[in-house]
C-alpha cells in the first residue's frame, strides 16, 4: 500500500507498519510500499508497541508527508585496562 493511501484512510493517527519495499538514500531510508498492521489507539499504546518492533514493523505518524528514517550509526567505543 503507498503511504498516501494510509493517509487518507487513517489521517492524523499513529500506525504498526511492516516495510515492503524501501531504499536508502542520503543517509535515510525512503519507505516507498507498507503494509498496515493496525492504527494504534493512543499514546499509551505507542509506547508499548514500540518496545516489540523488531525487523520491518515501524510505528509512523499519517500528519508525516512521507516516509524518510534517518540511519543511525552505534559508535562502538573499547576500552582497555
């Protein structure tokens, strides 16, 4: 399903969406194709459903015009004693 289309079925509501079809571009993930799992309710449901996103699910805003992710890079630090 294209983003616009979520959009306008669930506008200004937060949504559990699995990535179908996405690229990377300028340090971003552009997200061209999900699947829509459920609306979420409220805030309170937010937060519980982003501590089991894993993999391809994301949570997203429909008040977004598109989706871009930027990547985030763990910067591994050793130290030794």
């Amino acid at each position: 399903m294209q983003w616009s289309e979520v959009r306008r079925i669930f506008p200004d509501k937060f949504v559990l969406l699995k990535d179908l079809k996405s690229h990377v571009e300028n340090g971003h993930v552009v997200v061209e194709e999900v699947a829509v799992i459920r609306p979420l309710a409220d805030g309170k449901e937010v937060t519980k459903e982003l501590r089991n996103c894993k993999g391809a699910k994301f949570i997203y805003h429909t008040s977004k015009a598109n989706i871009v992710v930027p990547i985030h890079t763990k910067l591994n630090i050793w130290s030794q004693a």
